[in-house]
C-alpha cells in the first residue's frame, strides 16, 4: 500500500517539487502551467533547478 503523505495545505493545491520535473525530457515547457485557465501555476522563486537537476529527477523517477 502506498505511503501517505500529510497535504502542504488544505486551503491550497501545491505542486510536489520532488515529483515535478517542469515536464523535462517529455515537453518543452511545463503542462500545467500550459493548460492552467488562470494561470495558478506559480514559479517558487526559493526552489529553482537547473535543467541537469531536472533531467536527473526525471531519470529517477521514469524508467527509459
Ligand atoms: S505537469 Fe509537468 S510541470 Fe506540471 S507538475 Fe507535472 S511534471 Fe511538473
């Protein structure tokens, strides 16, 4: 059975920064924030990756 994991907050959605790649390896941009109708997907200004980060997050988390 999967672990489960409190919600940051239950007033607001929150994007989980270890299972978000922005979409690297599988779009050119972040899908979420493509997609949003009014644009609530905000950068975190205090967790920016860098693209090798991201690209090795993905690794981590997608089987090739
Ligand atoms: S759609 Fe892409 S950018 Fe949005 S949460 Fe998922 S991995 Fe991150």
């Amino acid at each position: 059975m999967p672990e489960q994991q409190e919600p940051v907050s239950f007033d607001y959605y929150y994007i989980v920064t270890d299972k978000c790649t922005e979409c690297v390896g599988f779009h050119e941009t972040p899908q979420c924030a493509e997609v949003c109708p009014v644009d609530c997907c905000v950068p975190d200004e205090g967790n920016v990756e860098t693209r090798e980060e991201l690209e090795s997050k993905k690794s981590f988390l997608h089987l090739d």
